[in-house]
C-alpha cells in the first residue's frame, strides 16, 4: 500500500516537474523572438528558419517513431490550415509587433488565446454558451482595456497602436484549435501534424523571404540573433512533443494548465534576460486574463474528448 502511495506521489511530481519545464521553455521563446528581431532581421525570413529547424527536429521525430508523413487531399489540407493560422500569419504579426512592443506584453496577450477560443468555438458550434465562461471572455477584454487605456500602462504611449497586431497571433491560435476540434486532424497524430505544417511552412515563407528581402543568410559569423532564431526552434519543437507526451499521460485537463505558466514564465524571462520592467497596470492586466483564463477553461469531459487531444487549450505558441 505504502509502495503504491510513493509511485502515485513519484508520478505526480514528474508531471508537475514537466508542466512547469513546458511552460518555461514555451515562455523563453517570446524573449528569444525579442532578441531574434533586434537588429533588424524581418518576419519572413524568421519564420523560413523557424519551420525549417523546429520542422527537421519534428520530422526525426516522426520518422524514429515509424510513421510516415501522408499527403492525401485531406491531409494537405490540413497541413495548409494549421501553417497559415497557426505559423505564417501569428508569427509574422508578432515578430513585427515585438519590433516595438517589450515581450512581456506579448506573453501577457498569449492568456487571451482560450478566451479568444470561446467565441469562436460558440459561432463554428463546437461548445455551448455559458454565463460562467461569458464572464472569462469579459475579463479578457478588461485585461486588455488595462493594456491599452491608461496612461502609465506601456513604456510610451504610441504602442497603443500596436496592440491590434500583436493580437492576432491570439485570435487564429483560438482559431486554430477550434478547426481542429471541428473538423479533426485527418487521421494524422499531433507531431505528424505539426510536421507537415512546418513543411508547407517553409515551402510559403521562403519565396516571401527572398522576394521581400528578408531572407536570412545561414553562414556564419552569427550573432545573437541567429542564437536567439536556433534556440527558439528547438525549443519550440521540443515542449509541443513533450505537451503530447504529458497529454497522454496526465490528461489534457492538467497539460491546459501550461497556459498560466507561459505567460507567467514569459513575463519573468523578459525580466531576467531584456531587463524589462513593467507598470502595475500590466500585473494588473496578467492577473485579469489568468480569472478569464480560469472561467472559459474547458470543461474536463469536452476537453478529453476533443480530436485534438485539448491542444486549443493552448494554441500552437
């Protein structure tokens, strides 16, 4: 009996210990996006070396566990979705966002991703309206009234104006899970899926790179920036395969939980390596979305349910 108890005891400090491991390893990519566009690398390019790095780690990934990468109609579909609304089109507005705003704003507005996910789920009819949730997406829009109206809320008051474009990224990652639970993966699994997004990925950004002039020379000498880029990558690559791990092992309800700890972790990060220091009114604004958060979390029987495991209780980060 005291055996039992231990091993209970042992497995759930090791998912506790990879629940926190996720939420600070997805929080550390919004600075090492900081840093990636500091000297003036552009969106496109970013985004080319993001798939394509994050995308071969994926795709040893896939191949060391005997699985293929199909290409039916369906399955290139799929592909095509995920990379738009859940790569190419975010990750461009919010490396332009990051341009000007501190990361620690864009952590914060990753909270907004279920909240954004509840209205969206109510119009594509894949969930029921409830008062209690209704009153999560009421505190997410307070959260970003307190971003956005009072004077002392940013650094400078022009960066109002950007908080539209750095809201994008949240709004098609509540898309984006919402597509999945209606309309499934196409028989494919997580990381098959995500591989091949990557790939469709890469195959859309590199013309824009080159044609736009952002493209990324890969030789070296190297500088932060390219430091920042690779590192990104890999960790990115690395949580989403350890998120379905512990999905598959703990239960969507608890991995969803990582959302807190990416904002959280994300703000601190910003903290620790960009020296970034921010306004009562940003903890105020975190401390709203994470109530909002709470209220609109899915309930534990749709969310077990889900086709995708629960993945749009976190979006695709």
């Amino acid at each position: 009996m005291e055996e039992a108890v231990g091993a209970r005891v042992r497995e759930r400090v090791l998912l506790m210990a990879v629940l926190i491991l996720l939420g600070a390893g997805w929080g550390l990519t919004q600075p090492l996006s900081k840093v990636a566009v500091s000297e003036g690398y552009r969106h496109f390019g970013l985004i080319f070396w993001q798939l394509a790095i994050s995308g071969t780690i994926l795709g040893i990934l896939t191949f060391a566990r005997g699985r293929t990468l199909p290409l039916g109609q369906s399955q290139v579909r799929m592909y095509l979705v995920i990379a738009l609304i859940g790569t190419v089109v975010p990750s461009s507005t919010s490396y332009q966002a990051l341009v000007y705003l501190p990361s620690s704003i864009l952590s914060v507005l990753l909270a907004l991703v279920p909240i954004f996910a509840f209205p969206i789920a109510l119009v594509l009819a894949t969930d029921r309206f409830t008062w209690l949730r209704f009153g999560g997406l009421i505190c997410g829009l307070l959260g970003v009234f307190c971003l956005i109206w009072p004077q002392a809320s940013l650094p400078e008051r022009w960066m109002v104006a950007v908080i539209p474009l750095a809201l994008v990224a949240p709004v098609l990652y509540g898309l984006e899970g919402n597509v999945v639970a209606k309309w499934g993966m196409a028989g494919l699994g997580p990381i098959q899926l995500l591989f091949g997004a990557s790939v469709i990925g890469a195959v859309i950004s590199a013309p824009l790179a080159i044609g736009t002039g952002h493209w990324i020379d890969p030789r070296p000498p190297w500088g932060k920036p390219d430091f920042a880029l690779a590192f990104s990558s890999v960790i990115h690559a690395g949580v989403y395969s350890a998120y379905v791990w512990l999905v598959g092992r703990a239960g969507a309800v608890f991995a969803a939980q990582v959302s807190y700890l990416v904002t959280g972790f994300g703000v601190v990060w910003a903290m620790l390596l960009l020296g970034e220091r921010n306004s009562g009114w940003v903890w105020a604004a975190m401390a709203v979305m994470f109530v909002g958060l709470f209220l609109v979390r899915p309930r534990s029987r749709r969310l077990e349910n889900a086709p995708d495991g629960g993945k749009d209780a976190v979006g695709e980060m």
